[in-house]
C-alpha cells in the first residue's frame, strides 16, 4: 500500500471507536481495524445477564450525552453493543470489520508497518484499542483438575443453563466472578465460590450511584501509576454488583458455599 495513513486504531470497540470519533472531529485519516463486528469482545465474552457496573449517564461515548430516563440504570450487554454500532453509524467512523491485525511492526522511515491477514498498511501512528482482557488466564491449579471435569472460562461463560449438571465452582471473586456466582444461585445451581479476603463497592451510597460520588471526588481520575504494586499487578477489584450491592456475606446467605485456600491464592 503506497499511500500512509495517519493513523491505524486497532478494535473497534469503546475505546476504539472513540479515539476515531476524536480523530474524525480533528480531520485526521485514519482507519479502524476490528477482527470481528463492533463491540465484539463485549458480544462474545460476556455473559447473558450482563450489565455495566457504571451508570447509565457515565456509559456514553465522546460526544453523546444521556437524555434516558434512567440515568442511574445499568445497560445490558445487548443495549450497550446496539450503543456502540449506532454511535459508528451516526459518525460515519471508518471502520474495517473482519480483518485482524497480525503484527505490527517500526520500517525504515520510522512508520509503522501494520500486517493484517488479508492486505498490509503503512501508518505515521498506531493505537491500539484492543483491550486488556482478551485472553483468558486460568490459575496453574487448574491442570490438576481431571479431564472429566469441565472447565471455562469467565469470557466463555453464557448462562447456567448452556453448562453441564451437577455443581459449580468459580474460582475467583472479583466482580466477574462474583456477578456469576449469583446468575448461577439465582438459577437453582448449587455454588461454590473461591474467594479470598476482598472487599465490597456499594451499588448506592446516601441515594446516588457510587460512581457518581467517585466522579465528584476525583478517585476516578488517579493514574494507574499510582496504585499499581510494587510487582507491576493492579490490586484485586472489591466485589461489586451491576443491579445491587453484591457481597460475599450476600452470597454466602443465597447460599453460595465459600471456599479459601490455595484456589484463592493461584486466582
């Protein structure tokens, strides 16, 4: 391809389609590569019942602003990808689907050499808007477990229906884990939840979303330098739920059986 781009942003979900809206605004070229649809990852990595954890009024993209009735309520999965593709329509975003970004590499004239699977670009820059929780990570306790046993992910899972009979154990209770675990009670399964101490977010606090009260303070705004551990790890999320405050006590009452010990600790 002879001719440079600007700019190659690679996904074209929340974050990717906001960069090409900032960069549509500014009169820069560019094009978005995604390697599925728009919004994929939050299509096929996340379960049925899923909702934001944020508000409504705090869900909205560059550019758009709340005008619902709900501006504490919490999108769905399905509302929030029928967001983001009405957003891409409205703005014209330059969106290329079902291509995926192979390799990127520097060239000589200190570009950027973008390989997909079907064509090579040339771009000056190259964001990548890919995400952070792509790819799975089980704990190395994992490979002790027999085959017989099936084993997901949280990104695999869809509802408790779509898994096996018999028993459930989820191993980590951070909000994934922990929104699972009661999708999985709230359907009659029996639960076992791995968990190690953490702490819980209140859905509301003094009648406003908590994230609102975290917007006003500032918290929101604390870089991620400044709270990463000393390893380079981001400390464990506190448990919090989408559609009300959600707590190991809380679970433990519904009658999820926590588990400690080395599950935890591997998570």
């Amino acid at each position: 391809m002879s001719e440079i781009l600007d700019v190659v942003v690679v996904g074209a979900g929340w974050a990717g389609l906001s960069v090409s809206h900032g960069l549509r605004v500014a009169g820069v070229p560019h094009v978005v590569i995604e390697r599925g649809r728009i919004g994929e990852t939050w299509r096929s990595q996340r379960w049925d019942s899923f909702h934001f954890n944020l508000p409504n009024v705090l869900s909205m993209l560059p550019g758009d602003r709340y005008e619902g009735t709900e501006p504490e309520g919490a999108m769905s999965r399905d509302e929030f990808v029928a967001l983001l593709e009405d957003y891409a329509a409205r703005h014209d975003l330059p969106i290329q689907l079902g291509e995926a970004v192979v390799e990127v590499t520097p060239d000589p004239a200190n570009n950027f050499a973008v390989r997909t699977d079907v064509r090579q670009l040339i771009a000056r820059n190259v964001v990548a808007a890919s995400g952070s929780l792509n790819r799975a990570r089980r704990p190395a306790l994992s490979r002790q477990i027999p085959a017989g046993i099936a084993q997901i992910d949280a990104s695999s899972y869809r509802s408790a229906t779509a898994l096996e009979p018999g028993a459930v154990l989820v191993v980590g209770s951070g909000q994934s884990g922990g929104q699972i675990a009661k999708d999985l009670a709230d359907a009659g399964r029996q639960v076992f939840l791995a968990t190690s101490k953490t702490g819980r977010l209140v859905r509301d606090y003094r009648g406003r979303h908590l994230a609102l009260w975290l917007v006003e303070t500032g918290a929101l705004e604390q870089r991620r330098e400044e709270f990463v551990l000393p390893s380079g790890a981001v400390p464990a999320r506190s448990l919090q739920g989408a559609l009300e405050t959600l707590s190991l006590q809380a679970l433990s009452a519904q009658g999820v059986t926590l588990l400690g010990g080395s599950w935890a600790s591997t998570a």
